[in-house]
C-alpha cells in the first residue's frame, strides 16, 4: 500500500519515473477522489505495470496463493528460536563436491627501506605486512547465485546463515519502505539453497516474519510472501531488534559455517538508548546484546545501514564496530538496493575465517615496539619480541595491510629483521590453512653514498593511517561544537600528504585520500550540513579505513575525480548486477563509495 498523492506529486513535478520502482510510467496517474473503500488516501499500486527490466520488484510479486502455503499467524513467535531448517545435504545436489579455493592467501612484507648502513641504528623502522585472500572461483559469485535449478552444480563456496534487521517505524512508510521490499527480494534472489535466511522487523518492538530458512524455491517464495506483507508505523526500538536476531543465532540446531546479521534503520532508538551520567555521551553498547560484546573472534559480523538524514549515525557505528561489521551511509535511498548487493557479494564470498598473523623477530638485536592493525586486536610480547593481530574473516580477493616499528641495531651483516606467517580455517571445508611469508631482510652496507628511496607501499599506508586518524580528530571538534578546527585538521592533513612521498610520486591512493578529506570539509560547512550528513559520512568512511573493507557512502565527488575502493570483484559484479536491474541507474546517479581500493602492482 503506498500514498497516491505522493506518487500524482511526483508526476505534477515533471518526473515521469515512478518513485517506487524507477520504472519510466506508461500512463501517467492522476490523483482523483478516492472511493471510500480505500481509508486513509491509499491505493494498491498497480503491479501489471512493472517493467520487466525490474525484476526484482516483479519477483517481490510472484508470491504463492494461499493454496499453495499456509501462512503462520505472526503471533505464533516460539519461546525459542530452535526450529531452523536443516542445512542442505550433499546427496540433495547432482553433482555435488566440496571444494577449497584452488588458491591460498598471500604475505608480502616491504621493509621502510632496503638498506641501511651499519653503523646506522634505526628506533622507529617500518615494515609493512601485506596481505590478500585467495580468490573466488568463477563460478562462486554470478548475476544469479548457484541454485537449485542450476543443472550440474556444485558448492564452491561457503553457505551462509543471513538475519535482516528491519526498521518498520512510522518514518518508513512510503517509498522508503517499497524499496526496502525491493532491496530484499534482490537478497533473496541471490541466496542459493545451501544459504539460510530469517527476517526480523522492528518498530516499537520486534519481530521474527520467519524461521532461518533455505532459499530454495519454497523457501524464497515463503521469504517474499513475508517481506511483501510488511507494513510500517509505530517508534524504533533498536535493541529488540538486535536482541531478537542475536536469539535467531544462537537459538540455531544447525550452522551454516558463515554467519552475519544486516541492520537498516532510518531514525533514533527511542527506547534503550540512556546517558550513565547526566551530560555524558549515550550508552550506545546498551542497544548491543552481550552475545556480541563477548564475541572476541566476532564471529557474527553486524553491518549497519543508516538511511537518509535522520539516523542516528552515532549509535550504529557503535553497534557494528562492537560485532566486527561495517557501517554504511544511505544518503539517498534509491540506491539501498546497490548498498545491500555490495554487502551480500562480500558475505557469499567469504574464503578466509579466524585468520591470525603472527610475526616473530630473529636478529637478536631487533624488537617489536607497535603494531597499526586499525580495529583489529593487536599482541605485542613484553620482551618486544613477538606479536600477532587478529584479523578474522577476509572475502575472496579481499586485502589487509598491518604496519610494523621494529628496532635496528647496528650490525656488519646482513640484518634478517622478522619472519611473518598466519593461519586461518577454510571455511568450505574447515581446514586449517598455515601459510610461511619471505623473512624481512634489510641490507647493510658500509657507508650510504647514495640516498636510498623510501618504499612507497610503507608511506601509502602511513597517509592512510594519518588521514583516518584526522577524520577522528576532527569528528571529535565537530561533536564539541568546533567546526572551524575540525576543518582546519583536515586540511593540516591534506597539506602533509601532498608533501609525502607517495603523492609526490603520483600515488592514486594518496590522491584519492585527498578528496576524501576535501569531501569532508564541505560537509562541516554548517552545523545543520554536519548534522544532516558530515557525521555520517565521517563515520561510514572510518569504519571503511579501520577495517578495511568496503562501505557505502554516497557523495558529490565529482565523477571525474580519481576514486579507490576497498570492493573486491565479487562485491563489484553483484552491483553491477544490481544497477543493472535498475532504470535508475540507466541515466540517473549511480552509488559511489569509500575510496582506497589497493593498486593492481606493488
């Protein structure tokens, strides 16, 4: 059910795209009394008239009828959550193999420099570890996900148990809640049968619209049969939610070995969210179950959707950094469908669980003093002579870059600084993968004549370091109030890059963090433009950096302007895939994102 009126003032405004779908209108409607069997101004939009270019609304619409299902009362919530679907069995597919990636992870390691003279001490060194994920197969991520129609096929990637989180709140009604349908019937038609999904939907209190279900053909058409019949109203009362989805998950009979939770909201919590102390920041962890909170492998991954002006940025950063997710900014919410397709392509190509790096020193004279992991937890040894960072789970082709200070000593040889490795589990087939990386080797000559070049990969990451650590610094003058030194801290901060090494050489990375950063000026013009998207955007974009992965950010970057992106090809295909279904996106804008994606060469 949607508003007529708001539909009819698109079209007197001259848009002949219907608000809903993007579809160009074939007839153009007209707004006229309401018969009054219609309450409240409401219509059941037409669906003969979807294009057949958006099928994702069309496969909203092919529910069953109700000879077909049955459906459950929505008061008949059990006391548990135990009533899962079992997983999908080997000898239920033709075919069917179990199989690894054909590839394991990478360890590269680049010293700050080659060389070093011997008598040269050094207390602050550099090296960077480098690392990437294997690959996806080929068949792994397609425009339509292995399913059970597909003849001959075989299960080349990890299944994954999905729980959606939906804001329902009267701020959803409308179009924002359309194409939050929309955006999940493209979820839905991208979980293969091995995947399990349950949907939670929430306003002034939760609940579970289905069981964790295969997405097997019975199992999408009962999912969009749910989803179809949402209707929105009432406050937002975001720790039930995420109470009721943590009780899905640890409610579970079965486990599928990849597991992640998607939470959309449009506005604040108006029912957890308390201050322990008069005049203090918000308890945001009070929205959080403890579930996650104790979770120090983060093995259940939160990622968090903030949709339009009105969210509360603050409090759903919070709640994805506790769990180990990212948290994205909607800015315009035609685009929520591009947002969620991004996010799914990384969850079904997930290759690497509970990945450790451990590097060990082995000159006697050299120490370990920091480890820069971002929001990954980091170990240094009390003698300095070891260390590790917990990196978890990584998606198909997916890359991580940890920064190393080491001592020196002086020496008259050779000096071998560290040896790096790291385990992980595959998560197919839940082997456990040990992978040795090349032994840090710095040279030593006896005197330097010639001024030996900084490696560019080390000062790459050390702008990237700095430019996240100045965003956070000026978020903190923006929250006090002090938009003129927020500005001017990220402009002290483009001013180093441009003289760094990196930039000077041309580095696209370190271009590219430039106009972040100038992006981010802009926003923090005013308090109400800080307020509406600077914080948002901020956040979003630190979330990206300190966990390296890919978040959505709409912004007004020029098209032209030079942009990375932390995507991966599986994560890049699944949206082109979307914008493809979309007519929006045939002339209108396109989804833009965070911007650092690693260069092809090293």
């Amino acid at each position: 059910m949607f508003h007529f009126h708001c539909i009819s003032s698109n079209v007197k405004h001259g848009n002949y795209f219907c608000p809903v779908c993007r579809a160009k209108w074939r007839e153009i409607p007209f707004n006229r009394s309401l018969s009054s069997n219609i309450p409240h101004g409401r219509i059941r939009v037409n669906r003969a008239r979807l294009t057949q270019q958006d099928s994702n609304m069309a496969l909203l619409h092919q529910v069953p009828n109700r000879h077909q299902l049955v459906r459950r009362p929505l008061s008949s919530e059990p006391a548990e959550f135990n009533d899962d679907e079992p997983l999908e069995q080997p000898e239920d597919f033709d075919n069917f193999n179990v199989q690894s990636t054909a590839k394991t992870a990478e360890i590269s390691t680049y010293p700050e420099f080659s060389a070093i003279p011997q008598s040269s001490p050094k207390d602050e060194f550099a090296v960077l570890i480098h690392l990437k994920a294997p690959s996806a197969n080929s068949d792994q991520v397609s425009g339509r996900l292995v399913n059970e129609s597909s003849a001959g096929s075989s299960r080349s990637r990890a299944p994954v148990d999905l729980v959606t989180v939906l804001d329902v709140s009267g701020s959803m009604a409308g179009t924002k809640l359309a194409l939050v349908k929309r955006a999940m019937g493209f979820v839905v038609q991208h979980l293969g049968p091995c995947d399990r999904l349950s949907v939670i939907a929430f306003s002034s209190s939760a609940r579970r619209l289905f069981h964790l279900q295969r997405m097997s053909n019975y199992g999408r058409q009962q999912a969009l049969q749910a989803i179809n019949s949402l209707g929105a109203g009432g406050g937002t009362n975001i720790a039930d939610a995420l109470k009721k989805a943590m009780k899905v998950i640890e409610n579970r009979s079965y486990k599928n070995s990849v597991c992640s939770i998607i939470l959309l909201s449009d506005g604040q919590d108006t029912y957890s969210v308390v201050s322990s102390v008069q005049g203090t920041s918000p308890d945001y962890k009070s929205l959080v179950p403890s579930s996650i909170l104790n979770d120090e492998l983060r093995m259940v991954p939160l990622h968090a959707f903030g949709l339009g002006a009105d969210h509360d940025s603050d409090s759903l950063h919070s709640i994805a950094e506790a769990s180990g997710g990212t948290f994205s900014f909607i800015e315009d919410e035609g685009v929520m469908q591009d947002a969620f397709a991004q996010c799914i392509g990384g969850l079904l190509s997930t290759v690497v669980q509970e990945m450790r790096v451990s590097m060990e020193c082995v000159h006697p004279g050299v120490q370990l003093c920091s480890i820069k992991s971002g929001s990954y937890p980091s170990k240094v040894a009390r003698d300095g002579r070891n260390g590790s960072v917990d990196i978890g789970h990584m998606y198909a082709d997916e890359e991580r870059d940890i920064l190393l200070s080491v001592t020196i000593p002086q020496s008259g040889e050779q000096t071998t600084a560290l040896k790096v490795s790291c385990a992980y589990k595959d998560p197919v087939t839940s082997e456990t993968i040990k992978i040795q990386g090349d032994e840090v080797k710095i040279n030593r000559p006896a005197t330097s004549t010639i001024s030996e070049p900084l490696c560019i990969e080390v000062d790459r990451e050390r702008n990237r370091i700095q430019a996240a650590d100045s965003i956070e610094s000026a978020r903190a003058a923006a929250e006090r109030g002090a938009l003129s030194e927020a500005v001017a801290i990220l402009g002290d901060c483009r001013r180093t890059l441009s003289q760094s090494f990196a930039s000077q050489s041309g580095d696209r990375l370190s271009l590219a963090l430039d106009a972040e950063l100038r992006e981010m000026q802009e926003r923090m013009a005013n308090r109400r433009l800080y307020e509406s998207s600077g914080r948002a955007y901020m956040l979003s974009g630190l979330s990206s950096h300190s966990w390296q992965k890919a978040t959505t950010r709409g912004d007004s970057t020029d098209s032209s302007t030079i942009v990375y992106s932390y995507q991966t090809p599986s994560m890049v295909q699944m949206l082109q895939h979307s914008q493809s279904l979309s007519p929006s996106h045939q002339g209108g804008q396109r989804l833009r994102f965070r911007s650092t994606e690693k260069p092809t060469a090293r």
